[in-house]
C-alpha cells in the first residue's frame, strides 16, 4: 500500500500541474493584473521550484495539513471530510446492491446452462453491462424519478434512512453495470465448481442439495467474484462521480469536477489522496475475506 500511495502523490503532484490555466487566473479571472497573479501564486506557493513544491506537499500530507480549498475558503481535509461519507455510502450500497442481483441469478443461470433462463439472464445483464452509467442514471431519473416519482430527483436528504432513500436511484444506476460483471464471473465459477469432485462426494454423502450449494459450491465460487469485486471499486468511485453529477449529490465526486474546474489543487490533491487510501484498504480487505474463505491462502 505505501510504495502505491507514494506512486498516487507523485502523479497527482505532477497531472494536477499539467492541466490548462493556474489557480491565480481562475480565482481572480480573466481580467486578473499581473500583480495580483504574482501575489496569489506567492501566497500558495506556486512561485517556488517544483522540487520544493513536491516536498512541502508530501510533508503536509503526512502531517494531515492538506491546505485550504482556493475556492471554497474552508480547509480541505474538513470539507473531505464533510463529503467523502456520501460517496462511501453510495458506493457500499451499489456494491450490496449488485451482490443482491447477481448471486440469485448467477445461480439461476448455472443450474439451467444453456437453457431459455440461461439466455434471458445474460442477454438482460449485457445490456446493463453495454450501457453508459450516466445513460442509465438519466433513464432511471427520468422513467422512476420524474416520471413515476417514486424517488426524488437528487439531492442528499436529512437522517440516514432518507439518505438511503435518496441514494437508491444512483446506487442502482451504478449497481446495474457492476452487477453484470459480478454475474458473468460467478455463473462461471458455479460451472466450474458444480462439476468438482467433491460437490459429486458430497452427494454421495447423503447432504442436502441446500447445504451442498451453499456451503461448498457458493463458498468456494465466490472467492473469485468477491476478489473481483475489490478490484472494481476503483470503478465503482470513478462511476459515483458522474453519477453524482447527474443526481446532484453533495459527494467526493462532484467535489472533485467543481474542483477540477475551479483549479483548486488543495482540494484535488486531497480528493485523490484519500481515495487512494479508500482503494488500498479495500484491497487489504479484500485479501483477508479471502483468506477465510479459503484457508489454503492464509497458509
């Protein structure tokens, strides 16, 4: 995680300095005098050497000193704060969401291979998989939202059950997508792992079809699926930005565009920052829910 944490800070350090026009020229506009420019660009520290710039931004992210937003005048690692949570919490639920429709259908489709079911399952699940998440939010906001008005349009809510209620539509919008890539794994896997010999020992044992499917089929087939799950969340918060934007959620990902816009590095740096780490995480997390489901990885 460190030496991939260090790589993330050097390339944000360098990406976020390649874009077009400065914080000084955003800030003060167009019509900015060179004086002024000179002045913000001393007062940020953008007149120094990028050697000493890259130094003094390692150090303060270190130190949990991410600086103050140039836009939003408020220091960055509250205002990450304030907005990191949403995301996570969007991005938990399309993850739980999406285990929810692919594991029942992934079975439905593994017991009936090469059937009518079968076909119907994967033909409804590359839609999904074939369609832009930002096309699917604005279908889902309009058929459900504006039209049924079963869900609200946007926006956040008061209390945590109408932040679920709120966050629904674009959790589905994203879970539609992942879904269908869990789905193709894990009916795969269930294949694989029906025709295995000690599936076959255990009906010869005399266990139920229940406990055979549950605690020797599903276990062993969703080591794959959960591994590829961890490796699609970087995905998932790359989706919860556009998302975000469509649904107009007060999360890390429109944070980040408005940011992008603004060049409001402080806040850009931190954003990626700490996604990095949410990524990381996932990752190790990822690698210990492996390990108790298959002893032999921990040995």
């Amino acid at each position: 995680m460190l030496p991939t944490i260090l790589v993330i800070l050097v390339v944000t350090f360098v990406l976020v300095r390649l874009l077009p026009g400065d914080p000084a020229s955003a800030l003060l506009g167009d019509r900015a005098r060179d004086a002024d420019v000179v002045r913000i660009n001393h007062e940020l520290g953008l007149d120094r050497s990028i050697p000493v710039q890259f130094l003094r931004f390692v150090g303060n992210v270190l130190t949990g000193q991410l600086g103050d937003s140039i836009t939003l005048k408020q220091p960055v690692a509250p205002l990450i704060g304030q907005r990191l949570p949403v995301t996570l919490l969007l991005s938990t639920m399309a993850a739980l969401i999406s285990l929810a429709l692919a594991v029942p259908l992934a079975f439905a489709a593994s017991l009936r291979q090469g059937g009518a079911l079968d076909g119907a399952i994967r033909a409804a699940f590359q839609v999904g998989l074939s369609t832009p998440v930002f096309y699917l939010g604005l279908l889902l906001l309009i058929g459900l939202g504006a039209g049924l008005r079963w869900f609200p349009v946007g926006g956040y809510g008061d209390g945590f059950v109408d932040h679920l209620y709120h966050l629904f539509l674009p959790a589905m919008t994203l879970a539609l997508s992942l879904s269908a890539v869990l789905m193709r794994n894990l009916r795969s896997a269930l294949i694989g792992v029906i025709d295995a010999d000690y599936v076959d020992f255990a009906r010869a044992k005399g266990l139920s079809a229940r406990v055979i499917l549950l605690r020797h089929v599903l276990r062993n087939a969703l080591i794959s699926t959960l591994t590829l799950l961890g490796l699609q969340i970087g995905t998932l918060l790359g989706g919860a930005v556009i998302t975000e934007t469509v649904f107009a959620i007060p999360g890390a990902g429109r944070l980040m565009i408005d940011s992008i816009y603004g060049r409001d590095y402080p806040v850009v740096q931190g954003l990626v920052i700490a996604l990095a780490v949410v990524v990381s995480l996932t990752f190790l997390l990822t690698d210990i829910v492996q390990a108790s489901l298959d002893p032999r990885i921990s040995r």
